[in-house]
C-alpha cells in the first residue's frame, strides 16, 4: 500500500487542501479522483494504483474537510474552486472525473462550472438530489445492512473505540455538552484520541471483501465530527440535475443493484439525462462498491476510456 499521506497541497483561502498528483507519460487526461462522505483520499488509492500501472495520470485530493484537507467551511462551490485551483497550479488542462458517492457529486459540480476541463467522467454509486429522500425510513434493506455492520464493529475493539468517539460526539452534542461528553467516556479522552488516530495505519486492501458500512473509519476519524455534519448539510440541499442534464462528453455510470443509499434507480435516470452515457449495475455489492469490487470497476473503467475517451493508452 501507498504512503498514508499526501505531500502536496494548494491554498484557498487560508485552507490547505491536500493532494497526490502521480504524473505518466501518457498524453491521456489526468483523472482526478474524489472519495465519498466521511473518507478520505486511501479509498481512492487502489484505483489510483490501477490506473497508474496503465500509464494513466492521476490526481487524488482530500477533500476540503476531509483527511488533512482541515477546513472550517464545505460547500460544492467551494470544492470544486478547490480543485480547480490544483489544476491551474499543477498546469493540467484536460482532466477525467472519477467520482464515488459525494464525490460523484462534486464531478457533477466541477464539469458542470468548468465543463471546458471536461473529457469524460465515471460516476460510482452517486446521486444529484438528496439522497435521503431517496428512500424511506423504514427501509428493510438499510436497516438489515446498518445493525448488520453496527454489530461487525462493535465486536471489533479497533474499529468500536473509533466509531463510538466520532459518532457518539456527533448524535449527542444536542442532548450532552462536549465536556460531560467526554467526562462520561472517559475511554475516549481527547488525549487517547488523538494517539489513536496519530498511530492509525489502514490498509484497505484486506477490507474488500467485506460488506462493512464502516469501512471507511480511517477517513472517519480523519474527519471532524462537525465537518461531518456541515457536509451532510450540503449533501442534503444538493439538485445537480440541470448540471448533469448538460453533460455532453463520455460518461460511465456505475451503480449496484443493492445500493440501499444511492439506488440504482437514481443512476438509471442520470443515464436519461446524459445522451452520451452507458450504465453499468454490478450485483454483488452495496453502496461501498468501491472497495467491495474495486477490481471489477477498475476494468470496466479503463475499458470505456479505451472505448469512448482514447483508443491508446
């Protein structure tokens, strides 16, 4: 696995956002990869890999209050201004999107201010409303999959002390001051946490096969539980539809079947929106396709690049 941390970074108003841009001699567009809610750049790293043993550049950010991108402030103008200034900074004038989840959103976003950059982009289990209301509360298949992993984590010492201490903070704060919070907890001293956290090292290559909600903890307690909240806020108001509807370059739309977050019957109307797009509805994953099979939509990617983008790669 890669190095845990991203050496570059570009200044926006007085926030660092950080990035890794691996620079190939391919001429084909450098893809910039944008993770999901609550993770960080490490989700994106085994397509990264993937991509770069194909001679593909790519370029793969921490988004704006995620990982070390540490920011008080979130919103998709400000992301996509964000990555935007990396590629003036960088000198990168074509780009590919590659988007999973919230980042998907943020590829909607960017192409549809800055649609010139554009040559193609690949939407993995992704949405352009609020995907909340995309399903109902009581739905059978979230709350199976929700107690399912709830019970996987909890039974993991590691992956319980960092859930608990993010996701206790940020469901309590209404009803406990953060004082008494951490006076009740007292595992999850600020002191012990931030150890923890220093001393956190995951490779998410051993997770694939898993079915885990939660897998993304390390980009979880990267992520302050404010800034968790402040994204939800944004992620919860988004309509892209007249963004999306204005896509006119290749677009791969990758989606699975159960998907109880993002349905796959979202995606089959982003591909109505976009005339020049092709769907792809894996079957044996759920909303964390993206490192459940990693492997299958690394392939189907690089083949629509091979198809619809450039022939030589």
């Amino acid at each position: 696995m890669s190095d845990t941390k991203l050496k570059d970074y570009f200044l926006n108003e007085g926030t660092k956002i950080f990035y890794r841009y691996d620079k190939k001699d391919s001429n084909f567009p450098v893809v910039v990869l944008l993770h999901g809610w609550v993770m960080n750049f490490t989700a994106m790293e085994m397509t990264r890999e993937f991509l770069n043993s194909k001679g593909i550049s790519t370029l793969n950010i921490d988004i704006r209050g995620h990982g070390q991108s540490v920011s008080d402030s979130f919103s998709f103008d400000l992301i996509t201004k964000d990555i935007r200034g990396i590629l003036d900074k960088e000198k990168i004038e074509e780009v590919s999107l590659f988007g999973y989840c919230m980042g998907g959103m943020v590829a909607s976003s960017f192409v549809g201010t800055y649609p010139d950059f554009v040559k193609s982009v690949v939407f993995v289990n992704t949405t352009f409303s609020n995907p909340v209301l995309q399903f109902p509360y009581a739905n059978p298949r979230l709350m199976k999959s929700f107690f399912k992993n709830l019970y996987l984590i909890l039974k993991d010492k590691e992956k319980s002390y960092y859930f608990m201490h993010s996701w206790v903070n940020l469901f309590s704060e209404y009803f406990l001051s953060l004082k008494l919070l951490y006076k009740s907890f007292n595992l999850f001293s600020k002191k012990k946490f931030e150890e923890k956290t220093e001393n956190s090292n995951v490779d998410f290559t051993k997770y694939t096969d898993k079915a885990d909600l939660f897998i993304n903890y390390e980009g979880l307690v990267a992520t302050d539980y404010r800034m968790v909240k402040k994204a939800y806020h944004s992620i919860v108001h988004i309509n892209f539809k007249s963004y999306i509807s204005k896509i006119k370059v290749p677009t791969l739309i990758i989606t699975s079947k159960n998907d109880a977050i993002c349905y796959s019957k979202t995606s089959k109307k982003i591909k109505k929106m976009i005339s020049d797009s092709e769907i792809c509805i894996l079957t044996n994953s759920d909303h964390l396709s993206i490192l459940q099979e990693n492997e299958l939509i690394n392939r189907l990617t690089l083949d629509f690049f091979v198809r619809k983008v450039k022939k030589e790669i």
